[in-house]
C-alpha cells in the first residue's frame, strides 16, 4: 500500500498569550479541538472532589433511561456531607437525580444514581473508569461516584477533567441539566426547590454549564464551559481560594484573542490534486474546528495522507487529515471512503 500526501497551506510562527491563575492547577481547553490556550501543571494528579460527579452525570445518562422512575433505597442513608435530603421510599425519576446531583452536588443522589443505574456502587464506578478510558484520562481514577476523599477519593488532573467536560457537553441532556439554574421536584411525599451552585451560570452571561467541589483534602476545585461566537471553552482549576474570579479572567482572556474558525465541515471530502479515490467519496465524520489568533492565522496549515487501497469496505478509514501550526501537528481528524452510488 503506498501512501499519498497532499499539502493545503491555508492561512505558517505563532504568539503564546499570557495567561495566570491563583490555582495548584488549572487548565483552559477549546472544546471542540481540545487546545490547551493556558496550561498550569495539567497532569497534576489530585483528589478533585465534586467535580468527578460530571461524570457521574455522563454514565447515567449513557446507560440508562433518565426518564424511568425509580423509589429512593437505604442507599442514601450512607451519604454524608452535601446531599438533596431525599428519603427512601420516595419515587423520583433519575433525571431529577441528576438534577440534584448537578445542581446541589447531592452526595446521596450519587448514591442513587449509582444503584439505579448499575444495580450497585461497585458496578457503577466500574463504568465510570470504563467511560475514562475511552475518553483517554489517563492521569484518572475513580473510586466513588461522589468525590467524597475522607476514604478513598477520586483522582484526576485538570488536563483529564477538561477532556471529561468536554466530552460531557457534547451530550445535549447533559447540556441542559448542568446549564440550569434552579428546578423543583415533587416526589409522593416532598417538594424539593434547588438552585444551581455555579455562581458563574448567574453574573456571567457566556456561561453554560459547570460543576463545583470542594473537600478538606482536595480544597476548591471547580469547572466550568462557556461560549461566545462559536467558541466553546472550558476551565478547570484545583485547589484555587480563587476559582470564580480565575475563571472569568481566562474566559475573557480567550475570548478577546481566539476566533474558532470551521477548516473544514464534515462529510465529502473534496482534496486538490487526488484522483486514486476519484470515483468514490472521501468524507470525514466531525467538523474539523480550530481556534486561532489573529497573529496565528497566517501559521496554519491541513495535509491530508492517504492510503491507496485497492479493495476497501464501505465505511473505512484510509487516512488522516493534519492540522499544522507552524512545524507542530494540533489535531487530526480520520478520512473514510464509501463507494459513489450509480446514479444512471
């Protein structure tokens, strides 16, 4: 099989902008490309408390019906610390556990969620560690589905949390929920009123979503996504007195220097000066976005490498496309082939 190389130069050195935050470490990651605009120690690894129950939230909505209502078992009498309060007995849906999960941060919704959904705590922080690594957090572990580290904790980095974030936001139910700001349950016993603890999704107008956390061991952590003009960033910090004024400060930072430009939108493929594939469609499956500066637009640049393959089945990869920064690849994206359908 030879390979073939095509060069596109789009837009070739580019400016490091000056970030800080008061934070052990923190990270500001575009979401859709996963940029690190500003990085501090992104693979320390710490107890990240609450924040871990992000993906408490992205496992139950992958693996169950939220919908489906369930009654609250002797679960929640275990939990400690911050909590919804509900009871066993009362009959809720699992999305209104999310709810209080995401918004009130409910280590006995945690709980709940974790017995509903995989029939017990053990099977379900399975799935969590399962859904980590097919995300790639490799600095990660999780023991609990409540970040709760007075026994064993869950521990991460703000490299690993911003990829979880980001992953989470691509979910459109996960997007509402943590986007929320206040919501009522009435169960067949009690009425239930929570307002969202992210500070942010209130004074500042391009937040949309976010999940606090806090413990003795592992101090402030926080994280947090907003956007503006097709930009979708997300910030972590741990360990930062700090965190709500840090993470307005990077937000504005990048949104005053980066435009996300769209190189190329999913789908057919058309690449100058190929002709192996002529005869069929080359495609990508995800918009191929990137965030630039403006002094960095004039550094960018996309080479395609193909594989000649004489007998390919419908759906396969046969290549990449590169983004370059100056001599440094940034992103990559798969390019597929399917036959052209004869139209005669």
């Amino acid at each position: 099989m030879k390979k073939l190389l095509f060069l596109l130069i789009l837009l070739c050195p580019f400016t490091v902008m000056a970030y800080s935050s008061n934070a052990k470490s923190a990270i500001l990651m575009d979401m859709d490309s996963h940029r690190i605009i500003y990085g501090k120690d992104v693979h320390a690894v710490q107890s990240v408390a609450s924040i871990s129950k992000v993906m408490t939230a992205i496992v139950a909505i992958e693996n169950s019906n939220i919908n489906k209502k369930i009654t609250i078992g002797d679960e929640v009498l275990k939990a400690y610390g911050s909590g919804i309060y509900v009871k066993p007995g009362e009959k809720v849906k699992i999305k209104d556990l999310l709810y209080g999960l995401m918004l009130r941060s409910g280590n006995d919704a945690a709980l709940a969620i974790a017995v509903a959904v995989a029939g017990d705590v053990d099977s379900f922080v399975k799935l969590m560690n399962e859904t980590a690594e097919k995300i790639g957090m490799d600095d990660t572990e999780f023991n609990n589905p409540s970040g709760l580290d007075e026994e064993k904790g869950n521990f991460s980095s703000a490299y690993d949390m911003a990829l979880l974030m980001s992953y989470a936001m691509d979910n459109k139910k996960f997007r509402k929920i943590t986007g929320t700001e206040s919501y009522t349950l009435k169960t067949n016993k009690n009425v239930y009123e929570w307002r969202n603890k992210n500070k942010l999704l209130f004074s500042y107008k391009y937040i949309t979503g976010g999940k606090t956390g806090f413990t003795k061991i592992a101090k402030r952590t926080l994280v947090t996504s907003a956007s503006k003009d097709s930009l979708n960033l997300t910030v972590v910090t741990l360990n930062d007195g700090s965190d709500w004024e840090d993470h307005k400060n990077l937000y504005e930072e990048a949104f005053g220097q980066y435009t996300s430009y769209t190189l190329l939108k999913k789908g057919e493929l058309s690449i100058i000066g190929e002709s192996y594939y002529k005869n069929n469609i080359l495609y990508i499956k995800n918009d191929v976005k990137y965030p630039l500066t403006d002094n960095e637009v004039n550094s960018l640049m996309l080479k395609y490498e193909l594989t000649k393959k004489r007998n390919f089945k419908n759906g396969e990869k046969v290549g990449v496309v590169k983004v370059y920064l100056g001599d440094d690849c940034v992103y990559k994206e798969n390019i597929y082939v399917k036959a052209r359908e004869d139209k005669s």
